[in-house]
C-alpha cells in the first residue's frame, strides 16, 4: 500500500542572534492536511561535512531525558517516512527562503 503525504503549511519566524554567534536561523510552525500542527520545528545552519556544503536543515522539537538518559534528546514529534521528512523540510525551507528574502537576509 502507497502512502502519500498529505498537504502541509508552514509558517516561519526568522530568529536573529544579536551577537552573531548563534547557528539558529528560524522556528517553524508546520499544519499538517490542516488539522494538526507542529510547533518549535527548528532552522538551523548547519556545518560542511566531507561532501555536503554548508546549509540549512531542520530540527523537529526535542525534550531532554530523564535520569540515566538525562544527557540525551528525544525527538517528540518527527516524520516517520524519507517522502514525509523530505516533503516538511522541503515546505518549511520554502518558507523560510522567502521569509529571508522579505527581510534581505537572502
């Protein structure tokens, strides 16, 4: 059985770190098949890795363990399929794009 995606939105906040030193770009907001939502989705720019150029990804919200895991974070929501985390980032990149570029930060 094929699944599809379903339609998302996505709404986009720019953050701007007032020292610079910050790799956190945005947060995103992202509706899916306009009956549930994702809040705290992360932007962040992330570093050059062996072939991979330096670029924006995403992180989904997060909260920190508890005892022995207290050093570790635990994605509490995130897509489940390669086509549904592929279709988020893509959404929510888009949105942030044209964010940046309402604001000249492109």
């Amino acid at each position: 059985m094929e699944q599809t995606v379903p339609p998302l939105e996505t709404t986009v906040k720019l953050y701007r770190d007032p020292d610079g030193s910050s790799d956190l770009l945005g947060f995103a907001e992202v509706v899916i098949a306009g009956s549930f939502v994702i809040k705290g989705v992360r932007i962040i720019m992330g570093k050059p890795k062996d072939d991979k150029p330096a670029g924006p990804f995403l992180s989904f919200p997060a909260k920190k363990g508890h005892g022995p895991a207290a050093e570790k974070w635990f994605e509490i929501a995130h897509p489940i399929t390669a086509e549904a985390r592929s279709a988020g980032q893509d959404c929510v990149l888009r949105a942030y794009e044209k964010a940046a570029a309402a604001a000249g930060r492109a």
